[in-house]
C-alpha cells in the first residue's frame, strides 16, 4: 500500500465514525465520509489530473466535524464564523496527523493544510477547485433539503455567496445539476 492509499484508507475509516448519518437513495451514510467521497469525485471530474495535496484535502476537509457541535457556540454570525475557524482548525489538525503517520513530508502536509484552510481563495487555482467541489457538493446533495427548512430570502442569499466563492467552471458545473422547479426559481434568482 503506498502512501496516498494508507493516508486516504485513515481518513476514511476516521470519517466512518461519524455518529451523524446522511440518507441518500435509500441508503444511510455516515455523513463526512459520504461528503469526503462526493468532494473527491468532483475533484476528479473538475481536474482529472489533480496533485496528491489535493485530493488529500478533499477527502479530509471536513474531518472530525461532529468533534465541535454548532451548538458549542453563540448563535448569529459571530458565533457561526468563530465555529467554522475552529472547524478548519480541527480538520487541518487531524489531516495533518494522519499524513505524518503515512510518511508524508513536512511540505506535503503544510500544503494539504493550506488548502484545507482555503487561505488565498481567489489567488490559488487548488484552493479554488476543492471551493467549487465543495459548492457543488453542496448544491448536489444538500441544497434541495436546505432549500425546504428555510424562508426563500434565506436561501437565495446563501446561494449567492455560494455563487461568489466559485469560479467560472464551478458555476458552469452548478447549472448543469439536476434543480426541483422552485430550486432552479432560487438559483435563478440568486444569480
């Protein structure tokens, strides 16, 4: 087994402990490891050639996740972008470990937390492909069930800086997915 499988094989078994499950045609996932696996085949589908820091990131971007509830900090916006640093922390913190344990080197490891931590979004065309394969998970598998339990203002505005944060080929790729009637009202909406 060579490194990127020990790695990958480690996050993935981390990832399955997720006490969090998601359902998906009929079947239920432990919810991070079934994101891990769609972030990754959308790396894969955006850029069949993507580096090993990459794909590390994307299977390891979330983490741990259930470790730090949303519940352990204040509500409103302050108290949700706090969450979400300490979240990035954590996800960086444990994917680190997991890539030092395989054998990967210091540079390696500082660059799959860079991308993990998204530091340089706008500037750095990795950072932005795991951003769009994070999105378009999102839109793929969350955004029709998000859309339901929200007000349509709440959901439009979280659709644009979805929007915002991709590029190009992201957005290209987001209107491709398959939308509900009133899904694709929003999308269109916020676009």
């Amino acid at each position: 087994m060579n490194k990127l499988e020990t790695a990958v094989g480690a996050i993935d078994r981390y990832n399955r402990q997720d006490p969090v499950l998601f359902q998906w045609n009929g079947e239920s996932w432990p919810q991070e490891y079934f994101f891990s696996l769609r972030v990754c085949e959308w790396i894969e589908r955006l850029s069949p050639d993507a580096g090993e820091e990459l794909l590390l990131a994307a299977r390891a971007h979330h983490i741990g996740r259930w470790e730090i509830p949303r519940d352990q900090y204040p509500d409103g916006k302050a108290g949700y972008l706090n969450w979400r640093k300490r979240l990035a922390e954590l996800h960086a913190e444990k994917a680190g470990a997991i890539l030092e344990e395989a054998g990967y080197l210091p540079a390696q490891r500082e660059r799959v937390k860079e991308l993990i931590l998204k530091k340089q979004l706008k500037s750095d065309p990795e950072v932005q492909l795991l951003e769009n394969a994070l999105c378009l998970v999102f839109l793929q598998y969350q955004y029709e069930d998000f859309r339901q339990k929200h007000p349509k203002e709440k959901v439009v505005h979280i659709l644009r800086k979805s929007l915002r944060k991709m590029d190009g080929q992201g957005r290209e790729e987001a209107l491709k997915l398959d939308y509900s009637e009133q899904g694709l009202v929003c999308i269109r909406e916020a676009i």
